[in-house]
C-alpha cells in the first residue's frame, strides 16, 4: 500500500501540475486573444499570473530561453519544466517522511552549494515577482497569489537552511 501511494505520489504530482499548466496557457491564449481586440498594449492575464506564481522556480528557469525559443515549443519547455519542479518536490516529500532529509548530494561542500543555491532562489523569486502589482487581482485571484509568493520565497530559505545548518554541524540529515 505505502509504495502504491509513493508511485502515485511520484508521478500524479507532475501529471496534475502539468495538466493544470496547460490549461492555463490555453485560457491565457484565449484571454490574449480577446485583449487584442480591446487594447492596444493588452495586459497580462490573470491565468498567466496565477501560473507564474504557482510555479515560480519554473518561471526562473523559463527566463533562460524566454528570448530565444517563441511559441509552442517555449510553452512545451515551460510545461516540461513544471513536471521536473513538481517531480523533484514529489521525491523530496518522499525523503523527508522516510528519512527526514531532503534529495540533494551526499559530500559536503556539494551540498552546503545547492543548499546555498536554494536559499538564494527564495529572495531571487521574491525579487523577480515585485513587479506584479497583486492588489489589482480580485479577491479570489489574489490569495493564491500572495499565499504561493508567500510559500516560494520563505519555503527554500527555511527548508534549505535547516539543511544546511544540519550540513554544517556535520549532523546526519533527520538526526
């Protein structure tokens, strides 16, 4: 039973993620569509800033091709992109309920690097989403908004640095 709930875990996670990432691109190209019938410099739409927001490690990684690959094959990366996210936080979710330790290298220097690296994504993301004025969201947009900034700015700084802190003691990780 506890490994048919590990695979479902494992890969329903990013199928979901995925899943719903699609179907927000598709309602952003609907919402685009209707935008430029309307203005002539539309604004973002609403599905497209809750999918940045919901997959802001993502969006980071999408910046790195964002000016070079255009249209289907940029939203395939995106989407992609989001089942790794999805897939990884699924496998750490599986480590820390049976270890208590997350899904990074076992040396030492390595790991006091990636979780630096991690930790330095919550600020990086926080910096990254300033721009998006929250306030104009109505209300139901609005709180999954804030809550998932809330979650991807702080959640690496503390998940990360009790890791390192723990790396740094030279403890064993769930000790």
């Amino acid at each position: 039973m506890r490994i048919r709930a590990r695979l479902s875990l494992k890969y329903a996670l990013p199928l979901a993620q995925m899943a719903l990432a699609a179907c927000l691109l598709l309602w952003t190209y609907q919402c685009q569509a209707a935008f430029r019938r309307l203005y002539d410099a539309p604004p973002v739409p609403r599905p497209f800033t809750l999918l940045v927001f919901l997959n802001a490690p993502a969006n980071l990684v999408r910046w790195t091709w964002f000016y070079h690959v255009r249209g289907v094959w940029s939203d395939a990366l995106f989407v992609g992109s989001i089942g790794l996210l999805w897939y990884w936080v699924a496998l750490n979710i599986y480590a820390w309920r049976e270890r208590k330790s997350l899904i990074l290298p076992a040396w030492a220097p390595i790991r006091v690097m990636a979780d630096l690296a991690l930790i330095a994504t919550g600020p990086i993301i926080a910096w990254a989403l300033r721009s998006v004025d929250i306030a104009e969201l109505p209300w139901l947009w609005r709180i999954p908004v804030a809550a998932f900034l809330v979650i991807w700015s702080l959640g690496p700084v503390v998940i990360f640095g009790n890791d390192l802190i723990q790396c740094l003691r030279r403890q064993e990780p769930g000790q």
